[in-house]
C-alpha cells in the first residue's frame, strides 16, 4: 500500500511539473504576442482593434453557458489584444 501511494505522488509531482512547464511557455507567448501587437498597432491601429473585437464578439461564451475553460480563454484573448 506504501508503494502504490509513493507511486501516486510521484505521478502527481511529475504532472505539477509538467503544468508549471506549460505555464511557462504560455507566459513567455504572451510576451511576445504582446510584444508583436504593440508593434504592430502602431501602424495599423484602429482597423485591427476592430477586428480582433469582431473575432472576441464570435468566441465569447454564451450566457447560459457554464464552461468555465471557454470563459477564461475568452478573457485571457481579450486582455491580450486589447490592454497590451
């Protein structure tokens, strides 16, 4: 019983680390994502504002919807191309 709960919390540890991996790697996008908008903003400005609100307006998640996962994409895209 000791071995199969030693086991687990290795399975455990090793998935918290490969999650704090992918938390890195979304961070570092983010980053550059920002980055390139604020560059790329400069020039362009008004029209791709205007159409990344057109796309956020398609994928926000429905009212009556409880998928907690689309919601918090939802936000995070919209934070990221509209506050840089």
């Amino acid at each position: 019983m000791k071995n199969f709960i030693a086991e687990l919390l290795v399975k455990l540890a090793e998935k918290e680390d490969e999650a704090n991996a992918l938390r890195i790697q979304v961070d570092a996008l983010e980053v550059v994502v920002t980055t390139l908008l604020q560059h790329v903003q400069q020039g362009s400005g008004p029209a791709l504002e205007d159409e990344i609100a057109e796309t956020l307006n398609k994928l926000a998640p429905a009212e009556h919807a409880s998928d907690h996962n689309s919601e918090l994409l939802y936000n995070h895209v919209k934070r990221l191309f509209l506050h840089p």
